[in-house]
C-alpha cells in the first residue's frame, strides 16, 4: 500500500450526480435478479430485512414474556411455554438478529463504498453466506415447530442433554449459521486489506471499517469454537458420547467453557460494529474532526483481543478455581478501559462542533447515556465479590439489554438512519424519527432500570413465577416494554411512507466528509462511476469538499491495480 | 444512605454481606457521578455548540496526550480498586473457617434436600445456627443447580459430578429466602426453600426433635404434615388444578390411564411405588420428573402420606 500511496495518479473532480437515473436497485429488476445478485448492497439490504423479521418476532415474544410477568402467578402462559418462549426470543435476537445486525446488514452495505471499491473481495462467497445464513434460520425455525427448544439461549449441560425438545434441530441450525459468520468475516478482511482505493491508506481508514476490522477478526477466530461445542453436543445427544454429562463420564462445566468462550467475544461481535456506527454519526453530525482517531481505531482491536480472554467471568459462581476467577475478573476491567475511553473520545469530538439533532445524532446520543450505564453496571458485575450476590438474577439481564440493546441496537438504528438516503435514495420524517426515538428511549429505561433494582435485591432470571415483592418491579419493566413497542411501531411506518412517498434524497444530505457520500443517492450499481481516490481523512471537514470528490482522470484506466474490476465496467456499460 | 441501599439491596444478614454491598456502593456512587457527568456533558455541547448554519466551522482538534492519558489513567486506579476489593471480598467468601458446622445439601428438580450430622433431613427448609460459621457441601442429583441466598449475598453452582461448598455466618436469627438461580427446567421457579437461623440453643433442639415424628399426631395429620415438609405441594395440588404432577383430590382408588395406555388403580401399592421409584409408571401427559424419596421417608411416614391422600377428595 506505500507505493500506491506514492504513485503518481491523475484525477479530477467527479460531483455527484442529483437524481440519478439508474441506481442499483433499477440497475436490473425482478425477484430474480435479487436472488443472485452478486452486489454487495443488495445482499446488505437482503440481510437488513431478514433481521427486521426476525426482531420483530424475537420483540413480539418478548413482549409475551412481560405480558405474563404481569403477575407474580401464572396468567396466559404454562411454565413450558414461558421457558420455550424466553429460549426463542434469546436464540433469535443473538443468533438471526444481533450477530448478523451490523456486520452483515449495515457491514455489507456500506464497506465497500466506504473503501472506494467495486464490491466485496469475494462477491460470490457473499452471497453463499446470505444463504447459509438462510439454510441456518430454515433449521432453526423447522426445530421451533416441530418441537420447541427449552434450554435458554446458553443450552447448558447436562440440562439440553436430557431435555425432551428438539434441542438437536435447533443446534445444528446454529452450527450452520456460524459458517454464515466465518465467510462474512473473511470476505471482510480481505476486502479491508485489498481493495481500498487509490490514496485509502490505514490513517484514512474511517472508523467504521477499523471496527468492521477488528469484529471480522473475532469472527473467524471465535465462532470455530461454537461450531465444534455445538458439533459436541449434537454427538452427545445423538451419539451418546459422553463429553459433557456427567452420567455418562462428561464434566457439564467443560460445556460452560467453550460456550463462553465463543460467547464472549460475541457480545463483541455484537458490539464493537456499534461502536464504528457510532463513531461516523457523531463527526458527521458534529461536523468536526473525530478526537483521537488511532485510540478509537485501537481500541476496537485492544477489546477484541482482549475479549477473547474474559469468558471465565460467566463463571464465578460455577466451580472455577479461585485463581482463575482471579485472573478473569482482572482481565474484565481491563476490557473495560478501551470502551471507556471511546465514550470519553466521542464526547470530545462533540466540543466546539457545529451540532445537528438530527435522528441519527438523536440515537447516537441514546447509545452514549444507555451504554455508559451498561458499562458501569458491567464494572459491577466484574468485580468478584459483587458478581456472587448479582450472578444470573435480574440485574445481569438488565445489564446485557443495557448493552445489546442499548448500545447495539441504538448504534444499528443510528446507522439505519445515517446511512438511509443512500441506501433508498429517500429521505424518511424526521419528526416522526423524533417521537419515535424519544419513546423508545423513555420505555427502554422504564423497562430495564425496574430490573437492575429487583436483581440486585434479589430476583433470578429465568423464573416464570416469583415471590410478590417483585411486582412493582416487573409491572413498571412491562410497561415499559409497550412504550418501546409502540416507539418501533411508528418507525416502522415511517420508514415504510418513506420508501413509498419519501422525499428524493440528495447525494450528500449531512454535509459527510465520508467516502460513501460522494457517489449517488441511491448508490450507483458498482458504487462509483469512476475510481476514487482519496488525499484527505473522512474525519477532514477543514478541506473543502472538492477535495474528497476526486477519482482516476478518464483515459487512465490502464494503470488502475483492479483490472477485473474495469472489465465489468465496461460489459455492463453504465461509464459515463 | 440507609434508604438507597434498603431500597437497592435486600437486608445484610451474613457477615459478608457488608462487604459486598460496600464495594456495590463504591462502584454506583463512582459511577453515578460519572454518568451525571457525562449526561450534562451531553446535553451541555448539544445545546452550546447547536449548529446556527451550513456554513458552521469548527476547529481541528484531532487529539489531545495529557487528555486521553489522564482519562485512560484515572478509570484504570478506580477499576484497580475496584479489583483487589472485590477480589479480598471473594477470598473471604471462598475461605471457610474451620470450625464451620457442616451441612450436606442435595439439589434435585425440583426441590432442596439438607442433611444433618445427626441423620436428620429436611426438605426445602434450612436450619441453621446463628452467629457460627456455616459450612454447606452441595451436589446435584441431576441437573445444574445454583444455591443462592440473597440476604447471605452466597451462590454457588450445585453441579451433578461433584461437591462444591459455600459457607457463610448468620448474624441474626430469622428466616431468609432461598432460590435456585441456574434455570434448570419446568419448575425452575419453584424450587425455592426458606433458611432459618436459630440461637445456638434452639438449634440444637431442632436438630434434636425435627425427625422425630410426633406421636400425638393422627396418621392424616402427620401425613398432610410431611406433604408440606417435603415440598410435595410444590407439584400436586390438593384442590385439583393441574401442577408439573397430578393432583391429589379424588386420586384415591381411580384409574389412571399411564403413558404406555395401560390403566392402574391408584391404591396404596401404586402410591407407594411412585414415592420410592415415581418414574416406573407415568400417568398419561406428565413427565418423568420426579425424585426419588427414597432413603427420605420412612415407612410409618409413607403410610401416613397414603392415609392423608385417602382423604382429599
């Protein structure tokens, strides 16, 4: 990459077109061309409905859940049902909806055009992981049907070993959709490391693709792990080989290692993209220079690494020697640093800017409230002595929507936002966004800030009855939970008159120094109609815009280093 | 302060419960004032710096050394402290005494069994002395448990394959609830039990008498008496809701379809099998789940359950 940082290149000023004609959603039609389309924004937007699906049914059987929480004794559901429901809504909002949320969603939309490049280093494995994914959630959804799953997300042993459901199924879908995860990952780095356009040095990365960077990486690294723990499990139950249950010679701990040790650096899978979202949205909406680029870029890498060597902290209570709880809970604070300093750096980018409350600045600030809380409360649960009396009650599942919720999924509707006009072309209403954000806001706190009360005095998750003195506690966090639903209901008919009547959106309506805005609204069907080439930061709003809309002068396309790319170019014939 | 933490935390009746709940002040006061702070940060530039027009400037501050060290530093001395207090906290938890009274647990789906170094047993309810070290040793009979008492601020896992212990010291009397927080199926949220702290002495006299049946007691007392001691109620109802087990009410000398089709009569032979051996044969639409009370009941005390379930119809 020095050299092609040094080389010589002509170019000249490509403004981008208002209004264009052809985008790549027209670029070809019919249900067809979707389903063996090649084009990274298209898969991206694959993805991005089939986890509005499945949120919206993991939000509907959570909404269930704190419907029969109402009351301390059973109302509408039975103990069975309530125990298949909690695993469901657990399963599909980790496995179909927060894993694949950003990375693959968002990720695959706007990596590439935010790298200056045509697509994905590996188009075709692109797609092949939206079909695994697929295949994945056909398995899973076939288990909830034919029999359904009772184990809680976590399927620990010897329990899912013995249960009577159709753990099996459910397993082996999420064995498939791990491969789904590894592909994305791969396809990622490579893409990062190979087809960053001309003058795209690592300096002028922007943020969200070194948090894309440091994720892809905890992907290839950890979900090999769930794969063979699940493949254990699979043979164990259909085998009988005793490797986790103890009757027939296992150790059910051994179980909770591997789980967690792909499961931890998941949560980072979960939230690191998050934390790029977040990056972009708040220069943008600042229109300042980010504060503290390198900390904020190596940070993410510092929490995926270290990440990987914190996953004893699930288990202190469970039987670990006390020197490994030692060392783990050591290791879970100084994980905490890194993210911390990403709250401290963002808040510094926001001195001295020039302000916009728009609603992708509205989420990110959400994020920054909601995930500090998480943050602190997992400081808490990071300290050993506390963690005893906290451990599996209501207080760590308070903590983990503080974060998954909080952060990842504000950072996502932050990004959904931001990056809307240039994946639809069409601008949505901010002032339903508004109320939309407020009232999300409002229930999500009412929701879960009750639950950090009724943990810490006490209240085990997973309990489908309880003893009264919870009441008050479960029926604030109920209602809380319909405010939020009533929050997503609105956005989710905005969004729709948006893509039907929205207003046209223009190429750069942020005012972003970012890549990904100096190509059409919606974007061109390979991007850029030229080869960008890059002089300046994404974070430099000192230069003038020009400057950032610079590409290969015509007639120079020989020198360029993506040959293969030029050819579709030129067969598809849309170079102007 | 008393009330933030009678309203945050339950009441601290073992001696390591002040402690824990110590550093969990430490950590919300720290945090409260950190969040404040950056909450008002938050709010504080929105509305200061407010972008008044496109064509808005704002300076190029891209880093800041002194800044980022000191609050790279700063959180890193808090979590530190925050480190070493929980760890002592958790040594003290993980050190029993050695003159701690030893009590053996079994966890079972879904009830609590303690046995006492005289042979006594009692289901779903501890016994214990006040103001002397309490030593538990625990193991499951089948699948994860997790014993936890809130007030004690104690957990720990209660595995299928080997013992672990817990230990702890009430400094009162009085009662104190116990929960099972490792989900561990159907009756996941019933298997709760109550711990009871007495006075050395009426410890002692507990021990010594809560075996022993009590002779002035009909056959149907005694018999509705252990139903209630050995968490019977927690599965069969005796008003003939159906719970995780069939219910008692008219049970007596009906046929019961079970899970092959076949047809018994739930006599005495019947009822007796399945207090001993419950999963020989499962009526029709339940499932295997009962324990064993093997070893738990005596005979005279199975006739009398059997006299007490003649009766509920």
């Amino acid at each position: 990459m020095e050299t092609s940082a040094l080389k010589r290149l002509q170019v000249q000023r490509f403004k981008p077109e208002e209004n264009p004609e052809i985008h790549y959603l027209n670029s070809e039609r019919g249900l067809w061309s979707w389903l063996s389309t090649v084009d990274h924004k298209r898969i991206g937007l694959m993805y991005l409905a089939s986890i509005a699906i499945f949120f919206f049914i993991g939000g509907v059987l959570a909404l269930v859940l704190r419907t029969e929480l109402l009351s301390p004794a059973q109302s509408f559901l039975d103990a069975d049902v309530y125990n298949q429901v909690f695993t469901l809504h657990g399963a599909i909002m980790i496995f179909f909806f927060l894993v694949p949320s950003v990375p693959a969603a968002l990720g695959n939309f706007i990596l590439p055009i935010q790298l200056g490049a045509k697509d994905v280093a590996f188009p075709r494995l692109n797609l092949a992981s939206f079909y695994i994914y697929t295949i994945g959630t056909v398995f899973t959804l076939v288990a909830i049907i034919t029999g359904a799953v009772d184990t809680g997300w976590t399927f620990y042993t010897p329990y899912s070993t013995e249960t009577g459901t159709n753990v099996l199924l459910m397993t082996l879908g999420i064995f498939i959709l791990g491969f789904s995860s590894i592909l994305t990952g791969v396809n990622f780095i490579v893409t990062i490391h190979k087809m960053r356009a001309p003058g795209m040095t690592w300096s002028k990365l922007p943020l969200n693709v070194w948090s894309l960077y440091a994720t892809s990486i905890i992907q290839v690294l950890a979900t090999p792990v769930l794969a063979i723990t699940l493949l254990l499990l699979v043979m164990e139950r259909a085998l009988g080989i005793g490797i986790f249950d103890p009757a027939l010679g296992g150790d059910p701990v051994l179980f909770q290692h591997f789980f967690w040790f792909y499961s931890h650096p998941a949560v980072y899978i979960m939230i690191v993209p998050g934390f790029g979202v977040i990056s972009e949205v708040i220069s943008t909406f600042s229109r300042k220079h980010i504060f503290g680029y390198w900390a904020i870029a190596l940070s993410s890498l510092a929490i995926a690494f270290i990440g990987f060597l914190v996953w004893g902290h699930h288990m202190f209570t469970a039987g670990q020697s006390s020197l490994a709880s030692m060392v783990f809970s050591f290791l879970t604070f100084l994980v905490g640093i890194p993210t911390g300093i990403k709250i401290f750096n963002w808040l510094a980018t926001m001195y001295k800017g020039s302000i916009d409350l728009k609603a992708p600045m509205l989420y990110a600030m959400v994020f920054l409230f909601l995930f500090t809380i998480g943050g602190f409360t997992g400081i808490m649960l990071g300290a050993l002595s506390v963690d005893i009396h906290l451990h599996d009650t209501y207080f760590v599942v308070a903590h983990f929507h503080y974060v998954m919720m909080g952060g990842m999924v504000m950072a996502l509707l932050a990004g959904l936002h931001y990056w809307w006009p240039k994946m639809f072309g069409k601008m949505y209403s901010e002032v339903y966004a508004r109320i939309s954000c407020a009232l999300i806001f409002i229930g999500f706190n009412l929701a879960f800030l009750p639950q950090f009360v009724m943990g810490a005095q006490g209240m085990p998750r997973r309990y489908f009855n309880y003893i009264d003195q919870f009441q008050p506690f479960h029926q604030l966090s109920t209602m809380g939970a319909y405010i939020m639903g009533v929050g997503f209901v609105i956005m989710f008919f905005y969004l729709l008159h948006s893509l039907v009547r929205g207003e046209k959106a223009a190429s750069n309506p942020w005012g972003s120094r970012a890549l990904e805005w100096q190509t059409t609204s919606p974007a061109a069907p390979h991007n850029f109609e030229h080869t960008p080439v890059v002089i300046h930061g994404p974070y430099d709003y000192h230069k003038p815009m020009s400057e950032f809309q610079l590409g290969i002068a015509h007639g120079h396309h020989g020198e360029s280093h993506q040959p293969e790319t030029l050819e579709t170019v030129a067969e598809t014939g849309t170079r102007p | 302060m008393d009330k933030v933490l009678e309203f945050l935390l339950p009441p601290a009746k073992s001696t390591i419960a002040g402690q824990v709940d110590g550093l969990f002040i430490f950590i919300l006061a720290v945090s409260a004032v950190l969040l404040v702070g950056i909450s008002f940060a938050i709010i504080y530039f929105s509305w200061k710096y407010k972008r008044r027009s496109e064509q808005d400037t704002t300076p190029v501050i891209t880093h800041n050394t002194k800044l980022e060290v000191a609050w790279s530093v700063i959180p890193l001395i808090l979590v530190m402290i925050v480190f070493g207090w929980g760890f002592t906290g958790y040594m003290n938890m993980r050190t029993v005494p050695t003159d701690a009274y030893e009590i053996r647990v079994v966890g079972k789906s879904w009830l609590w069994e303690f046995h006492y170094e005289n042979g006594t047993v009692s289901v779903n309810e501890l016994h214990v002395p006040a103001n002397r070290p309490v030593n538990l040793v625990m193991s499951s009979n089948d699948v994860i448990h997790s014993f936890y008492i809130p007030d004690y601020r104690v957990k720990r896992d209660v595995l299928p394959n080997r013992y672990s212990n817990v230990w702890f010291e009430a400094m009162e009397t009085g009662e104190s609830v116990i929960f099972c927080t490792e989900y561990c199926g159907r009756a996941h949220s019933n298997m709760i039990a109550t711990v009871t702290a007495h006075s050395e002495s009426d410890f002692e006299n507990w021990l010594a008498t809560a075996n022993v049946i009590d002779e002035s007691l009909s056959p149907v007392e005694l018999g509705k008496e252990l139903i209630a001691k050995n968490g019977c109620n927690a599965c069969h109802s005796v008003d003939g809701s159906r719970m995780v087990g069939p219910s008692y009410k008219g049970s007596w000398m009906a046929e019961r379809e079970l899970e092959d089709g076949s047809v018994v009569t739930v006599d005495a032979n019947y009822l007796r099998e399945s207090i001993l051996e419950p999963n020989a044969k499962i009526g029709a639409g339940y499932d295997p789940v009962m324990p064993s009370y093997q070893g738990l009941l005596s005979d005279r005390e199975i006739d009398a359950i059997i006299e007490y379930i003649k009766t509920i119809d």
